[in-house]
C-alpha cells in the first residue's frame, strides 16, 4: 500500500500530462483542420489606388496571365452590402459579393444544381447569380427549386443559375457558411456605387510556393506603388504557421503546468525512500557485514526508486490514454495521446526515481556497518 501511495503522485503526474497536452492538441488541430478547410493556398490582396498609381482589374489579369505557372486561380472580390429578398422574405445577414468565373474553384466548392457564373456573364453584366445551399433552402425550399428563380439585390432582380453544394454538415444557420450570394464582380461595382476594384483573392498551385507567389506579387505591385503602405499581400499559410506556433506553445506550457505535479511526486519518491533506509537499517548492516560494498547498497536502492517511478509512469500513461479518449468523445474532439507526451512523461518519472533515490541511496551506502547493526 504504501508503494502504490509513492506511486500515485507519479500516476497522476504522468496522466495529467498526457491528458491536458493531448486534449489541448486535439482541440487545436480541429481548429487548425477547418481552418485548413478556408484554403491555406490562398493569398489576399488589398490595394489603396490612388489617382496617379493605381492596378486596375486588366492589368491585375495581365499579371496573372504571365504567372500561370505559379497561380492556378485569381478573382477580383468586391464586397457589396446588400438584403436579398424574394416577395416579401428577405435575408439581412447574407453575404453578398462580385467575383469571377474561377471564384467557385478558389474556395474549393461544388455545385449541387444548375451552372456556375461564365465569362460571358462578365463581360454582358448579366444579372444572375449562384447562392448557397441555405439561401436556396430558406428563400425556395431547396436547390432544384432555386434553379432559374428571382431574387432580389437592393432592388435589382437577379436570376439564380446556380446553388453551391452544402458545406455545413451540422445545422444551416443564418450568416453561416452556406448563406451568400455570389454575382459577377462587373455589375457588383454598379451595386457598391464604386469602379475601383480593390481586393482580390489568388489561389497558388501548389502550397509549396506560396512564399514564391506572394513575393512576386508584392514585387509586381511595388513596381507600381513605389510604397508598401499602399497594398497589402496575405497568405492564409502564413496565418496557419501562427496558429500552429501558438498551438506548440500553449501545449507546451499545460504539459509544464502539469509537470509540476511529477516534481512533487519525486518529493514523495524520496520521503518514502528515506522511510525505507531507516527501517532497513539493520538489514543494510548485515549485507556490509558480509561484504557488501558502497556502490552495491546504492544500487540497491537506487534501483528500488526507479522501478517504483517507472511502473508508476506506466500505469500513469494507460490511465492518461484511456481519461483522453472519454474525454474526448465527450467534448466532440479526435483526441489521442501523442507520443512526444508520453515519452516525456516517463522519461520524466524515471529520471525523478532516479533523482529522488539518490540522496536516500546515498545515505544507506554511507551506514556505519557496526551502527547500522546496532540499530532496532
């Protein structure tokens, strides 16, 4: 009994930093997945035009005409604040914006039914559209239904061409996911009262060059702007290095807070170790007696200490494994132990067996064979 209450500062040590580091891990790698799912292949670019320096959306298609080995997609982006309305239903919290053809593969959708925006739909202005999967369910009842109806945009009857596949699983919710309005970006500048086009959204081949694909667009527009101040280049990549340094670091201090309860396990380890020299006091006499040595006697409970902190580990790191998976089923995450945590954590707790017994071990090598003997 009191071995297994030596043991279990270990076991709760080891478990709690495999359980807090995991858990924290999981949560953060559902973050870092659906943030993923925004395209860590695109890059976003914000432009402050002025009279005598300024891109327009010809020369920004030039550019990427000449790139295409490093761009796969480009779309200019023009937001417009907008209520669509079909009778007398409307919805305030859509999100409504102009973009190209290729804006569909940008963001990586499918369409449930109908056809996406075409080049010809630029170039005439035609009023039609692509919504999503809640604007389409809410407004007609459903895609198919959507098909070919009207709604309107501040006034301007646009027709429906198109509805993108649903992307949230769980619940069509307003201002969701799947509640825009996707229209060419030409007529977009007629809503938003502005020709100046000065957002675009540019999506690399590969994530691999994406450092590559934004210097060359930030060299391009310095060529122009002749100021830094006067654009700006952001690659969703560089976002999720963030976040991922973040993640590292906020794991890393949970599994420092938690480790703190490994070093007073050790302050355990060696009270008990310390209980167990002065109780064995006779028995260390008669094994010096007989010619047991220093280093022998320190071996001996050396190795005691460290057997008692690495079966304590174990089980600390089965307990660990099985509270993270319930843990995890219960909070809706994919949590599973990493294994950098639990190599730590018992590396952790072998080395405090080790480093604890020392200071008992040694005093048990240094008895006095005659003192020891007389000891009761």
């Amino acid at each position: 009994m009191r071995s297994f209450l030596t043991m279990l500062g270990i076991i709760i040590g080891v478990a709690s930093v495999i359980i807090l580091v995991s858990i924290v891990n999981g949560y953060m790698s559902s973050v870092v997945e659906s943030f993923s799912s925004m395209g860590v292949n695109r890059i976003s670019v914000r432009l402050t035009n002025l009279s005598s320096r300024s891109v327009d959306v010809d020369e920004m298609y030039s550019f990427y005409d000449e790139h295409k080995d490093l761009f796969a997609q480009m779309s200019p982006s023009v937001s417009v604040s907008a209520v669509v309305k079909k009778g007398e239903d409307s919805l305030d919290y859509t999100s409504v914006g102009g973009y190209s053809e290729e804006y569909l593969d940008i963001m990586g959708y499918e369409l449930e039914s109908g056809r996406n925006i075409s080049y010809a739909d630029i170039a005439a202005r035609n009023k039609v559209c692509v919504v999503g999967y809640y604007v389409a369910s809410e407004l007609f009842g459903g895609p198919q239904e959507a098909l070919n109806q009207t709604v309107k945009v501040n006034g301007y009857a646009f027709t429906i061409v198109g509805v993108a596949e649903r992307q949230d699983e769980d619940e069509l919710e307003e201002g969701g996911t799947d509640d825009f309005l996707w229209m060419p970006y030409s007529i977009a500048t007629k809503l938003s009262r502005s020709a100046d086009i000065t957002s675009y959204t540019f999506a690399t081949i590969t994530t691999d060059n994406t450092d590559t694909c934004k210097t060359e667009i930030e060299n391009y527009l310095y060529e122009v702007y002749k100021d830094e101040d006067l654009y700006d280049v952001t690659a969703n990549s560089e976002l999720l290095d963030s976040l991922n340094e973040q993640i590292a670091m906020m794991s890393g201090m949970l599994g420092g807070i938690a480790g703190i309860s490994l070093l007073v396990a050790g302050v355990g380890v060696m009270n008990i170790m310390l209980v167990s020299v002065t109780e064995r006091t006779r028995e260390i006499g008669i094994r010096k007696s007989l010619g047991a040595k220093r280093g022998t006697i320190m071996q001996q409970f050396v190795i005691e200490a460290a057997v008692t902190s690495s079966i304590g580990g174990i089980i600390g790191i089965i307990l660990g494994a099985i509270v993270t998976q319930v843990a995890g089923n219960l909070i809706g995450i994919t949590a599973t132990p990493t294994p950098v945590a639990v190599i730590i954590s018992f590396s952790v707790s072998v080395g405090i067996g080790l480093i604890f017994g020392y200071m008992p071990a040694n005093r048990a090598a240094k008895l006095n064979p005659i003192d020891a003997l007389r000891s009761d």
